[in-house]
C-alpha cells in the first residue's frame, strides 16, 4: 500500500509524459531495427468518481496507454501516480516538461529523486510492493469470448479474485459472489455453468463481475460493449452507470462508438498516433470540437437513418506510420486547415521536388542543369546537380520554382520554405525546425494541440 | 444467387439440445447487400458458420435444410455425416461419419472456397497465432485462387509503344495528382509492380531515355517465364471445379444427363493433367522455381490489399504476428485476407466492431466498391443498425434462432412491423437523440431466451407488450406483408389487430 494512502486524493489516476516504445524486430537475426511509438509521451488525469472517455483512430495506442496506466506492462519511459493531489500532479507535470526540454533525451521511467512523488508513482514501485494496489485497478476487455477462462465455472471465476486478495473464508466469499451476480443482472443458477454456455452479453457481465470482485476504485474498460447488441449495450451502459453512482467508481472508457460516449463520459480525450490532441468536457466536445481530426471523427459517425446520409470528412492519404511519425504536428499529413507552419519538413517535399527541379522531367526546369540526387539531411532539402556547380542565377529559378509550387493546390509543403540557399556545390531549401504545436487550455477544462489556436509566447 | 432454406443447425450439449438456428429462410440476390441483426446469441454466427459448412462437429450439427448457391445445394450429399443416437439412458449422442464429412469439407473447399469469402467475428481466434499475419494471407490466396493469379500473370504482355506513352506522361505530368493517377494506369495497364516504376520515375539524374530503357528491363525480368506451367496450374483449377461442381449438382438433384457427361470428361482429364503435376512439383528446384512468380504475385496482392485496409506500413505488418497488432489491425488483415480473393459472396461477421469511424467508413467504402466492380452479393451481419442504414439494401431481423422480420432498409427504419424490432430501434444510442444523461437508456425488458428451452408459440411472447392469448400456444409463420417485407407476428396475421393497417399478400 502507498504511503499516500489514507487520504482519497482528487486525481485518482495520473501519467506524466508516459511512453510506450515497442521494438521492431527485421533480418535474419531478427535483430531490433527500430521502435513503434504506441504511446509517445501522454499527460492525462482521471478524476477520482468521473468517467474519462478515449477515442482515436485505432490503432493510435488507446489499449496500450490503457494496460500503461494499470502497470500491466512497463513504460519506457514517463510515471504513472495512483491518488495523487491535484496540485501535485500539476507540478509533476510541469517539472517533466521542463526537464524533457532540457535534455530531450528519453528518460528512465523514475523521474529525478527527492522530488516528492514517491509515495504516489506506481511506476516506481517494486512488483511486490505494488501487489496490493493491483486489485484496486481493474480491466475489462473488449472480447468477453477470450478473457474468461473456458475450463472455470462462474462461481470459481468470481470466486478467485476475492479469495486472493481478501482474508475471507469460503463461504463468505461465495456470499460475496452471489451478491455480485446478483449485482449484474444474473441469476444464482447461471452459477454452475461454464462461460461458453453463455451468449455475449451475459458474459461481459461476468467479466465485469469478475473485474468487481475485488472492490477496485478504478476499472479499465476496454470497448466494453463492442460485440454487444443495441438492446444488450444499452442495459450494460446501465449496469456500469448505477454501478459507479451507488459505489463512487471511476472508469476510464475506451471506445470507438461516440454515442455512448456521448452518455457516459464526463470528459473525453481524443488520441492520434500516441499523442493526446485534445481534451474537454463531453458537452463542449460534441457541441464545439476544435481539433481538425476530432472534427473528421464526429462527422464520419453513422447515422442510423437510411434516409439521411450525412456528409462526411474523409482523411485523405496514407496513415502516417507510428514507426516514423511525422514531423512538427502529426496531424499534418491529413489535416484539411493545414498550415503553412503546421511542421512541414524535407519528407513532404521530397517527391515532389524530384518532379519540379529536374531538367528532363519539367518544361520549366529547363534551364537547370541535369539534377542528379534530391537528399534530405535534418530540416533541409539538399539538391544536387550532376558535377557542375551551381550559379546564383539558377538558384534564382528554383527559388522561383518553389514560389510557384507553393501557389499551386498541395503546394503547402514547398510554402513552409524558408530559405533557398547555395551551400557546398549545391543548392539547399531550408525548412522552419519542426515544432509541434502546444497544449493550449482554450476554454476551462477544455485544451487542445493545434496550431490554429493561439499559442503561449516563447 | 444464394437462398437459404429451413436451416436447422443444433448443438448436442450436456444440459440438451439448443437448436441454434431453427427454421432460418433467406435468399440474398445477386450484388445486393442484406444485413443481418439480432440480439447476442441469436444465431447469427451459426447460420453464417453453417453456409461455409464450418459448424464445429461435435458439438453440432446442420440437423436439415437447404443452403442453394448458384445452383447446387451446398448440403446435398452432407446429410450423413452427423447423427444424432439415442445412448444408454436416453441421452443424445453425435456420432460422427469421419471420411464422410472429410469429403464433403474438400467439396466445400474445393467449389464453396473459391467463391465465397468470410470475415470472422473473433480475430484473434481465426487468425494463427504462430505464423506472421501476411503469410496467412497469401497462403489462402495460393490456395484458393491459384486460378485468379495465374490468370493475371499470364495476362503479362510485353510493353507496347502505347504503354510507354502513357509512361512518360506520369513522368512529366505537371499536376502531381495526376501523375499518381497516371502511374497507376500505367501499371494496371502493363502489370509492373507500382513500387519499382515509382522508383525509376522518381530517380533523379536520369534523362527519358535512360528511364524508358529501364521501364523496358524491368517489363523484360518480369516477363512471364514458364507460361506453360501457370496454364497447366490454372487448367487443373478449372476442371476441377468443373468436376465439383457438377457432381454436386447430381448429388442436388438438380443434374441434367449433359452434366453427367461433363462431369465424367472433367474428371478424366484433371487425373491425366493432375499426373503430371505432380510430377513436376515432387522435384523440389523445379517446385521452387514455379512456384515462385505465384508466390510473389500473391505477396503483392496481399500488400495491395493491407494499405487498401488503411493499414501504415504493410511491409512490416506482413512480417508481424497476431499479437502484435492491436484490436483493429487484427480485424482489418481478416478483412484484407477477405477482400484479396474477389469472392462472389463474402459473408462478413461483425467486421468492424473494434475499428474507429473514420476507418470504419472507409471499410464500408471497400465493400461497397466489392459490390460494384464484380457485383458481389454480401451478408453483413453487425449490431451497429448505423451501419446497416447505411450500407444494406435489405434487413433481416433474428430473435431466438428464426428470422421474425424481412424488409428493405428504408422500409425497416421508417416503419418497423414486428414488436421486437421496433425495441430495437428503440435502444439505439444515437449522437441525434438526446438522452438525459442521468437517465437510463431504454432496453428491451426481459432477458434472451434460453434456447435449450425456448418460450412455447412466438418466441418474443415473454418480452412482448403486445403479447395476447394466441401468442403463447401457436407459432406465427414468416408471412409476406407486401412491397418485399416478411414478418412472423400474429398482429398481422388474419384477425390481428394490425392486419388491418396492412393488406396482405400483395
Ligand atoms: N460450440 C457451441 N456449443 C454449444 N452451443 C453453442 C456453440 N456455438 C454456439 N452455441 C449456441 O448457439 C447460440 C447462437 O450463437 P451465435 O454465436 O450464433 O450467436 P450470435 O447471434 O452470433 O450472437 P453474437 O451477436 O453475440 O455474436 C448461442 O446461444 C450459443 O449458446
Ligand atoms: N506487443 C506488441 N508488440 C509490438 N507492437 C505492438 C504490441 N502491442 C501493440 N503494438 C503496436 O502499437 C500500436 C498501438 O496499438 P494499440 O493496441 O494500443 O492500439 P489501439 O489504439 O488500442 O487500437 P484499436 O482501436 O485498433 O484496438 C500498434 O501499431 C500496434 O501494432
Ligand atoms: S496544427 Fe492544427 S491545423 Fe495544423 S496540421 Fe495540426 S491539426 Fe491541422
Ligand atoms: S406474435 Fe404475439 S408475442 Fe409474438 S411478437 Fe407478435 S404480438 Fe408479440
Ligand atoms: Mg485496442
Ligand atoms: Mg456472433
């Protein structure tokens, strides 16, 4: 048990910077040849009681932040803190920041010593210290079929978790167990059967059962209703929202259905490829979406009326790969308010610049001498023409090249240039160095990452 | 195109017999979309599970019916396979007929396999956890659609001076959109793989010349080599069909005395082809060797297929095992592995359940492309009704392993007949409809029925409120309300209080 913990805290749940790298493993000696960021450096707070909602496209990182959280794997780097002051957190935040600026460098999941946290951060914690707390954080997962042992009766599923964390006797514990069946809608002869003799619904009850069984403050539910049908969802969502009222609960939701974020979420915080992009209360969310890919997401929900089909914002090009995310905000690649400053560098431009500069290729190159590799080194875009060196009079052209191009529709690329410049026997297009937006609280409560709100002075 | 009759599926469990799928009637046309809704554990998976012939034996077993696609009886000749025994003590036994039921899994595979496609409810059970997801793909490819790719290997052609015009337009095409487009004509057209022409149109330092030479290389290495043996690989495939197909339709009763004889002439001559094959692939180089341009081909066709499915970077996911990928992505390669064999009916469980909208809407797009370029017939069975409004021609509504209401979409939403889709409709949670969020959503009351002992007379009567006296002795039938609706209710029945809002037969 944390030191922390006589005294229920705000914040029940709190990452700080949190990051997940997994290793790719290629060749022959299938040796690591580079990392997916799954989680990519989070900040995110469950309130003690609420319901905090995360969305995202899938595959962004929404379970993995999630098993994160619950110390079901180790992060690489960042801190999750268990019940924790709200002021705290702030300042833990704050000081994370400041240090990941100073030396960028990836840090090891224990932030600096002495700083106060200890007694809140479950990442810095052994695994037998951290035993007891693991009970109080419970998942749920989407796919009842696979989480629930097959060969187990009901009543020994149930039965398990209370009597390892609890010094009840077995009778007792059956009690306890005939209570929670009876807590989530089953009947005491659904008792002696086995899960597969049930139909969907009826055992992600169980598996919420289950996840109840040893009186935890803060359940996971992982798309908990996903392979669920209307009517069933519906009485589940039920189930969990009486549940938390008469308990005092706190759940973090993850889901792709935004309806029943809609009715369930006190707050929503919305994920694209390993980072949080925005934040607020459900309410603001749904009536004033900021973001432009939270705007894309509410657009392309269904509507159930064959009638109406309603317009959508589909998200042009390939997704961007979490291997290699892009530069500057990752959103750039498929934002349609995009920006000249959204973070544009050298890879955006590439192909295209193989086109616009080459003699053989562009009638209005013609005056350039035969280009013969286009190279990209940090933020800039190196040219290089066969062996001649090239005149300040042909820098001129391409400088009016990319003039041109930045005019043209998807020209935002070769808008973001700064600087077209001759440097060692070729010629260089600077790009701006790749910031990514800030987290900016626009309204109480309600903040987001985008360059098309106003950001703190430097 | 497919018509399902009085299917009866049960499963033989220790507490009795659940029937599943009792007495499930549909037909699905041609290049139309029917969804398929019902609460959980209805039988929607069984019925999808008994038309691909995949019903785990024991414990069940397709007791009667018929499933008709493009003419032959997908269960004729299955009827022994699978018999119920009254053991000692009056319990029920499945005794199974081994080498029948083998049989009748290769005919399945053999015909049904090349044709009709699955997307399965659960990922990660379907998917073989032990073998990299891109693998799995191409397997299947190669194994069921040997034909399709040989077919467009052999398709190959050399390069023509027309094709190269259209070459050095995507070189120097001033719109860059259009210049993506024109390399994908162009390698549509002369069947180059588009990474490798991307490659020499994009290298700098190269005058048109030189590119044409190496466009002109690169059409010589890929030419198709060992056409003889593709053409041999792609004959055994057809008459093997061919000889399936019409011993099924003996085996259906359908047969005239001309399928007989070709069934006889297929016969012979894929066991005097089938000979040589064999032959040739029992010296491993030569194996090797040939077998090489197919695998490739389908390796390519698999990677097509994952960035079809929005999934980054399919050449590492190709290389990626199953748990590896997160909920979506698993679900997203059982769609591409669906997607990738062209199937004329692709049955689909529950596809997109874990994935986001933006990518569920372009999934649905994938589909619906299916359905217009080869006009594939689809059942989609999902519990989003959002996503039937938008993507199904017609429903069919399920309760308790019988199909209790039929009707085109529009029809279905704007007016709901039997009382258990009306709930239904009722307890969507919709972004539109504004619920007080301390209030509770409206359910349907009650709970599934326990279908080792399902409710007497309509199935619903427990939950119904409209329930009255008949309901809980007789069964309703599925009986046609006109404009192309069915539905299994006494209220519409003769003497019904609704029979009167609706005139019957039409
Ligand atoms: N292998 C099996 N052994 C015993 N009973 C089975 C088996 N498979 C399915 N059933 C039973 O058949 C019934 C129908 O199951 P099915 O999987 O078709 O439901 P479903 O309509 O697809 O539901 P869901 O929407 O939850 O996927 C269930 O009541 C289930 O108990
Ligand atoms: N064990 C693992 N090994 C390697 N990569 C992994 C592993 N688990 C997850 N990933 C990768 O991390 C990324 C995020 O996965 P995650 O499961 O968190 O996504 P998600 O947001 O839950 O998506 P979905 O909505 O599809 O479930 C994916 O690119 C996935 O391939
Ligand atoms: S910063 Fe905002 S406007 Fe710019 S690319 Fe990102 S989401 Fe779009
Ligand atoms: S037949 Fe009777 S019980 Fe069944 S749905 Fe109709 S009214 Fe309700
Ligand atoms: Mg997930
Ligand atoms: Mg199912």
């Amino acid at each position: 048990m944390l030191p922390s913990d006589r005294q229920a805290h705000e914040i029940l749940v709190g990452a700080v910077g949190l990051k997940k790298h997994f290793p790719v493993k290629g060749g022959v000696l299938r040796r690591t040849i580079a990392q997916v960021r799954a989680v990519d450096g989070v900040d995110l707070f469950v309130r003690r009681g609420e319901t905090l909602a995360l969305v995202g496209e899938s595959g962004c990182g929404k379970t993995t932040l999630g098993r994160l959280l619950l110390r079901l794997i180790p992060p690489t780097s960042g801190e999750v803190l268990f019940n924790v002051p709200a002021n705290l957190y702030a300042s833990a935040r704050d000081r994370w920041h400041r240090i990941a600026q100073d030396d960028g460098a990836m840090r090891s999941p224990k932030g600096p010593q002495g700083d106060g946290l200890d007694p809140y951060a479950i990442t810095r914690l052994r695994t037998r210290a951290f035993k007891p707390l693991r009970r109080r954080m419970q998942p749920v997962f989407q796919d009842p079929f696979t989480s629930l042992d097959p060969r187990m009766l009901v009543k020994d599923i149930l039965a398990e978790p209370i009597l390892i964390n609890n010094q009840m006797t077995r009778p007792e514990a059956m009690e306890r167990v005939a209570q929670l069946l009876q807590e989530v809608g089953l009947r005491p002869d659904h008792l002696y059967r086995f899960p597969h003799e049930f139909s969907g619904g009826q055992r992600q009850r169980i598996a919420i059962a289950r996840a109840l069984a040893p009186e935890p403050e803060f359940l996971l539910l992982d798309e908990p209703t996903s392979a669920l049908d209307v009517s069933v969802q519906a009485q589940i969502l039920n189930l969990l929202k009486d549940i938390q009222r008469r308990q005092g609960l706190t759940y973090l939701l993850i889901t792709h259905n935004l309806s029943v974020v809609r009715h369930m979420a006190d707050r929503v915080a919305v994920m694209y490829l390993g980072r949080i992009v925005e934040e607020a209360p459900t309410r603001e969310l749904f009536g004033s979406p900021l973001h432009p890919y939270t705007k894309a997401l509410l657009s392309a929900v269904p509507v159930p009326d064959p009638k109406r089909r309603r317009e959508k914002i589909l998200l042009p090009g390939d997704v961007p790969s979490p291997v290699d995310p892009p530069t500057g905000c990752r959103f750039h690649t498929r934002c349609n308010a995009v920006m000249p400053h959204c973070g544009w560098s050298p890879r955006d431009a590439a192909s295209a610049a193989a086109y616009l500069f080459d003699s053989s290729r562009n009638p209005h190159a013609s005056t350039l001498p035969a280009l013969s590799e286009v190279s990209m080194e940090g933020n800039r875009l190196r040219l290089l023409f066969g062996g001649s060196r090239p005149t300040e009079a042909q820098r001129q052209v391409v400088a009016d090249l990319v003039r041109g191009r930045a005019a043209e529709a998807g020209g935002m690329a070769f808008q973001a240039i700064r600087e077209v410049a001759l440097a060692e026997g070729s010629i260089v297009l600077e790009f701006p160095p790749p910031l990514e937006p800030a987290w900016v609280e626009v309204a109480p409560g309600h903040s987001v990452a985008c360059y098309l709100y106003p950001q703190p002075q430097a | 195109m497919l018509s399902v009759q009085g299917l009866q599926t049960e499963f033989l469990t220790p507490r009795g017999v659940i029937r599943a799928a009792d007495g499930v009637d549909f037909d699905i046309q041609e290049g139309e979309v029917l969804g398929l809704v019902g609460e959980s554990g209805c039988g929607k998976s069984v019925t999808a599970l008994s038309i691909m012939y995949l019903i785990p034996t024991p414990p069940g077993r397709i007791a009667s019916g018929a499933i008709w696609f493009r003419g032959i009886n997908l269960l004729a000749g299955s009827e022994n396979e699978a018999t119920v025994h009254r053991g000692l003590g009056g319990k029920p036994k499945l005794v199974r007929n081994d080498s029948a039921l083998r049989r009748h899994r290769a005919r399945m595979a053999k015909v049904r396999g090349r044709e009709v496609s699955m997307i399965f409810q659960e990922p990660m059970s379907s998917l073989n956890p032990v073998l990299p997801v891109g693998y799995q793909i191409a397997e299947v490819l190669i194994y069921q659609r040997r034909k399709m790719i040989c077919d467009r290997l052999l398709a190959r052609k050399a390069i023509t001076d027309e094709d190269l015009e259209l070459f050095k337009e995507a070189v120097t095409h001033p719109d860059a959109a259009q210049r993506e487009r024109l390399l994908t004509d162009f390698c549509l057209q002369s069947a180059l793989p588009v990474e490798k022409v991307a490659a020499i149109i994009d290298r700098s330092g190269l005058q048109m010349e030189e590119r044409l030479a190496r466009i002109r290389r690169l059409s010589e290495r890929s030419r198709t080599r060992y056409a003889w043996f593709l053409r041999l690989a792609r004959e055994l495939d057809v008459l093997e069909s061919e000889w399936m197909t019409r011993e099924w339709r003996v085996l259906s009763g359908v047969a005239s005395s001309e399928d007989d004889r070709r069934r006889l002439a297929a016969q012979a001559q894929f066991r005097s082809r089938q000979v040589l094959f064999k032959l040739v692939m029992s010296i491993p180089v030569l194996h090797r060797i040939l077998m090489r341009p197919i695998e490739e081909e389908a390796r390519r066709r698999v990677l097509e297929q994952l960035k079809n499915v929005r999934i980054s970077e399919p050449h590492k996911v190709y290389n990626e095992y199953p748990h590896e990928l997160s909920g979506g992505m698993q679900q997203r390669v059982m769609i591409a592995m669906a997607l990738a064999c062209d199937p004329a009916l692709m049955i689909a469980d529950e596809p997109t359940t874990s994935l986001d909208v933006t990518t569920q809407a372009q999934i649905l797009t994938l589909v619906r492309d299916l359905r217009e370029r080869i006009h594939s017939s689809i059942l989609y069975i999902t519990h989003d009704l959002a996503v039937i409004a938008e993507l199904c021609d017609r429903v069919a509504v399920m309760y308790a392993g019988k199909i209790v209401e039929e009707a085109p979409v529009g029809d279905l939403f704007a007016h709901p007949l039997h009382p258990y889709t009306e709930g239904l409709l009722e307890s969507i949670v919709s972004l539109d409809k504004e619920v007080p969020s301390d209030a509770p959503l409206p359910t349907i009351a009650g709970t599934v029925p326990d279908l080792l002992s399902p409710p007497s007379g309509c199935r619903f009567h427990p939950r119904c409120k409209y329930a009255f006296a008949r309901c809980k002795t007789e069964e309703p039938r599925l009986l046609p309300q006109g404009d192309g609706r069915r539905v299994a209710c006494f209220l519409y029945e003769e003497g019904g209080s609704r029979a009167a809002e609706r005139s019957p037969g039409a």
